[in-house]
C-alpha cells in the first residue's frame, strides 16, 4: 500500500513554485499552532456569568484534566476515529462532559473531525473524531 502525501511532507513533486510556497506557509502555521495548543492533561473550565456557574466551574477545575486526558488516549487508541457517543460508552463518563471535552479537544487542535458520520445510539448522525 502506497504512503498518500500529507501536508506534512517536506517534499513536493511537481507542483508550481506559487503552490509550493502555499504548502509550505500552511504547514508552518499549523506546527506553529500545535506548539502552542494548551496541555493535554490541563484543567479547563468555563464559568458563565451566573454565580452558579462560577461556582461549578471551581469546583470542576481540578478534574477536567484527567477527563481530557482519558478520551483523548481512547480515541487515539482507536484508528477508524470515534464519536463522542461512542467514546461515553468506553469511558462510562456522561455524555454531556465528553461531549464538552472533545469540543475542547478539537478546538484545541488535539482532535481532528474526520469528515464521517456515524449513527449514535439514539439514532442520529454524529462527527467522528481522530487524534491529530
């Protein structure tokens, strides 16, 4: 099985010099933005403006880390990707904290939408995630 190029790839064949200095301008941006993504294991929450909220968000800060941290090991784990209803059932965690950690993820630039969807349990159709 043939190695498709990347992005990533050093090497360009047969490309106009305007195309190359395009490739490569893309992917210095995107080493550039993967040095500066937050930690891994970083704790992150976000607060609203409701006292509530503050308060929830204090008391979750110390956990989230782990949380973002195991679905971003089980998702890497599997290499066909997952959705986030599938990655609640592997890690027994509510999908609503999966749900808010793989958007951290990706928003990050630790996870990748595959461009697939696949039926959830429920049904409908979700995004699935790779590792980047």
């Amino acid at each position: 099985m043939t190695r498709q190029p990347s992005l990533f790839d050093r090497i360009v064949i047969d490309m106009p010099p305007s195309e190359i200095a395009i490739a490569e301008a893309m992917r210095t941006a995107i080493e550039r933005y993967r040095a500066e993504r937050p930690p891994l294991d970083g704790n992150s929450t976000v607060a609203g403006k409701n006292p509530v909220s503050q308060d929830a968000a204090r008391r979750a800060f110390g956990r989230s880390g782990n949380a973002r941290e195991r679905i971003y090991n089980i998702i890497k784990a599997n290499p066909n990707g997952l959705t986030a209803d599938e990655t609640r059932h592997l890690t027994s965690l509510p999908f609503n904290s999966v749900s808010a950690r793989v958007c951290d993820l990706a928003a990050e630039g630790w996870l990748i939408d595959t461009g697939r969807r696949r039926e959830t349990s429920t049904g409908a159709m979700a995004t699935v995630w790779i590792t980047a």
